[in-house]
C-alpha cells in the first residue's frame, strides 16, 4: 500500500513524497502554468493535474515521466455570468477545470470547473467520450452563452 502527500507551487510544480519510505526525496512535476487541481488513479501509480490553461496532464508517480495530456480548454468553455462584461469566447476563468476525478477502474477522468459543462475523458486514447451540460434552467447564473445587453446596468 502506499501514501502519498503532495504540494502545489505557484511556478506551476508539484511535489509528491511517498510517506511510507524514510528519507523520502520528493517527485517534482513541471507543469507550464499554475496547477489548480489534482487526483490520484485509485491504484496510486498514476496522477492528473489540471492546470489554469485548461490542460490536463497525466503522470507516472513512480520516475515522474508525463505519461500524455489532454487539451481541455475548448471543451469546458461555455456559459456566461449575469454581470460578466465580455462575451463566454473570450472569458477565461471558464476554460479551466477546478476538480478531477478518476473513474473507478483508472481508465477515465472526469473533470468540472467553473462552466456549465463536466467533460468524461479516456485517458489511453486522450479522447473526450461524453460532455454534459449540467444545467438547462436559463435563471441560473453561467448558463446562458450570451447575454442581453440592454439588460446590463451601466456602470
């Protein structure tokens, strides 16, 4: 069995120790931007971070190797917020996830953020296999895509 303990740094890396072995050297991961969310495949062996340009990657805890990643920035976009004043296209704080989570069996991630949408991903083919929209309900907020202008207060 094995635990693990990890630490996000604001240069985008994260620092893995194995907690069971003495002296323990921590595995660094370099990420190209800062990492916002992370999780273990449930054997342990592998972790996905997910980081602020909307890029998932996939790494082999054991040497540190990045195993693949996956773009996700075009697939979570989406939805606009009440008193946003630029249009969901252009809108950046939608196009990253914020939470991640491997299937059961480690062969898929699910991943949500600050959009109206939770993509499902395979992880060995890098594909998207099924994209939800979590809401329908037009009242609430980041739903919409776009949104009437005449209905902005000035500011």
């Amino acid at each position: 069995e094995v635990c693990y303990k990890f630490h996000f740094h604001r240069d985008g890396t994260v620092k893995v120790w194995d907690l069971y072995k003495s002296n323990s050297v921590p595995e660094t991961f370099e990420n190209s931007a800062d990492v916002v969310c992370l999780a273990f495949r449930p054997d342990g062996n592998e972790i996905c971070t997910g980081t602020i340009r909307g890029l998932l990657r996939f790494w082999n805890v054991e040497d540190g190797n990045l195993i693949c990643e996956i773009d996700g920035q075009k697939d979570i976009k989406g939805g606009r917020k009440f008193n946003d004043r630029m249009t969901s296209d252009n809108n950046s704080s939608s196009r990253y996830f914020t939470s991640i989570a491997y299937s059961a069996d480690g062969t898929c991630l699910l991943a949500g953020g600050n959009s109206k949408y939770v993509c499902i991903y395979e992880i060995s083919q890098q594909i998207l296999l099924k994209k939800f929209q979590v809401s329908f309900n037009r009242s609430l907020d980041g739903v919409l895509d776009e949104l009437n202008s005449k209905n902005l207060a000035d500011g």
